[in-house]
C-alpha cells in the first residue's frame, strides 16, 4: 500500500528569492528539499559558489544577461560583470491534482539587468507519494516563452563559449557537501564522468547525511538533454540545457524544461533499484528496464 501522500510545504521549503543580493541573480527556489527521514538535500549560498540556490532554474547567459549569478566567462576568462538579471515570481497558488495532492503553480518573469522583462515562464512544482518505503517524488516543470517584444529566447553557457565541460544551466540541484565520495549512477556507468555529459534517461545520486544514507534518482521528461553532474569541489547535477551550442525558443515553439525525481531514505546501488524506484513516479515516462548484461 502507497505512504499517506507527501506534503510539499513539510518537505520542501519555497523562497521567492526576493531578498538576495543582485549578484546571485535573485531567483525563486527550493529549499531545504527533505527525505522523509529529514535529510537535508539541498544547499543555499555555500561559500565555494554562493550563487547557488537549493533546486533552482538559471542559466549562465539568457540573451546575453547572467541568471545565474557569480561569474560570466569571457574570452578572457571569468569575470564578475553587472549584468545580473532576476528573476520575480507572481500569481503564485496551491495546484493540487488527483495524482498530486499538493503542489503549487505560478508565473516566474525573467527580467535584464536593465530591468527589461526578457522571458515569461509557467513553472508547476508536484508532490507524489512512493510505494517504497522511506520515498516520496517530486517533479519541477517549466515552460518559457519571450516576454513581450522580445522575438526569440537564446540560452548561452560557458561551455558554449569556450570553457570544456561548463555547459551547466537550466534546473539545477546543488546538495550538500558530502561527507564521503558520493556514489553516482547511470545508464552509461558508475561515477560522474560516464554521467557527465551523457544523455542517460536517468541519474542516480547516492551520499549519506548525518551519518544514514540517501539518494536521489534523477529523470527528465522530454527529448534527452545531456547531464551536468560535478562531484569534485561540489555536488551538483542537472540537465544541461546549452551543452555545446544555444538553444533557441519562440512564442511558437516555447522552451520546456521538466526534473523528475524520487527522494529515498537508503543507497541506490544497481541500475534496476534506480529505475524500478522511477517507475513509480507517475510524472514521467514508463523507463525501459536496464539491460542486465554484465
């Protein structure tokens, strides 16, 4: 039988980002975001990247302004620049649906540094319970389209500009220092560089806190986007939006961005565990089970 169904406002704090300094790119985010145990799976400003937020949505560089705070790089290397935008989020309201009992919706608007609204977004956060025990899924999906004049969206990262490996921007998760190696899966292997970059149709996270293990299973929904996963330094993971060239949206043909995952009080230590606990996440795709072959 499922667990009673998660409450969003227990187990994952909302912040409008309102009150944060202009160079974080101020943003709405989640955070903390909890097992069912209580681990803590999320971090806010840490000192190595104090623009890093929770679970968030940024880029490095939406039509040419930094929404993702901290650096810009330049063909002369990383630079802090003032060209900070922030992002405001309006209209906001609890969606709960017969699946997901308790969620919220509303409208994010992504404005320039110049204070010109560049992107209007509709961005829907879900709770779902688990029949695992000690699990319960969440699901982060958005939808932007240009904001008012504004003819196309264009997303830029560093990557894209030069700096190998750096094509990081979109939904975003930055965890916690962990306090030992962190045990990472995919569909391409064990450990962070067969993830990095790969278009695996899921990612697994394992790391303890407090001394008791959890993980994070990762998926996108939609066309397969390449995984920024880093392990060393920090510990961050998310689909990389700009991996190696821009991407483009229009009023018509809007850009779509969806992060499912299921938080679980124990290590995921097998391909089958991960997408067997994928599985029952009702938010995404059925996922084919994982070849087996040694």
């Amino acid at each position: 039988m499922a667990e009673r169904t998660p409450n969003l406002n227990t187990l994952v704090g909302r912040h409008s980002g309102r009150d944060l300094p202009g160079h974080s790119s101020p943003r709405p985010y989640l955070h903390p975001v909890r097992s069912l145990a209580g681990a803590m799976l999320t971090e806010v400003a840490p000192e190595d990247h104090p623009h890093h937020l929770g679970l968030s949505i940024a880029f490095a560089d939406l039509n040419g302004t930094n929404f993702w705070g901290g650096s810009t790089f330049t063909p002369d290397g990383p630079a802090v620049l003032p060209n900070h935008g922030r992002q405001v989020p309006s209209g906001w309201t609890d969606s709960p649906t017969e699946a997901s009992p308790t969620g919220a919706a509303g409208t994010v608007v992504w404005r320039s540094e110049q204070g010109v609204d560049v992107a209007v977004e509709q961005r829907n956060i879900r709770c779902f319970s688990h029949p695992q025990p000690g699990t319960w899924s969440l699901s982060v999906e958005s939808v932007m389209v240009p904001a008012g004049n504004v003819g196309r969206l264009e997303v830029s990262s560093s990557a894209v500009k030069g700096r190998a490996g750096a094509g990081y921007g979109g939904i975003f998760w930055r965890f916690p220092a962990p306090r030992s190696q962190p045990l990472v899966l995919s569909a391409n292997g064990e450990g962070a560089a067969a993830a990095h970059g790969s278009r695996s149709p899921w990612l697994a996270i394992s790391t303890t806190v407090d001394g008791a293990p959890v993980s994070v299973v990762l998926a996108q929904g939609g066309s397969l986007r390449p995984w920024f996963v880093r392990t060393a330094g920090y510990l961050g993971a998310g689909p990389a939006v700009a991996w190696s060239e821009k991407a483009v949206a229009v009023a018509a043909s809007p850009l779509a961005q969806s992060l499912h995952a299921v938080i679980h009080d124990g290590l995921v230590e097998t391909p089958t565990q991960a997408v067997e606990l994928l599985q029952h996440h009702p938010g995404i795709p059925a996922l084919s089970p994982p070849d087996r072959t040694p």
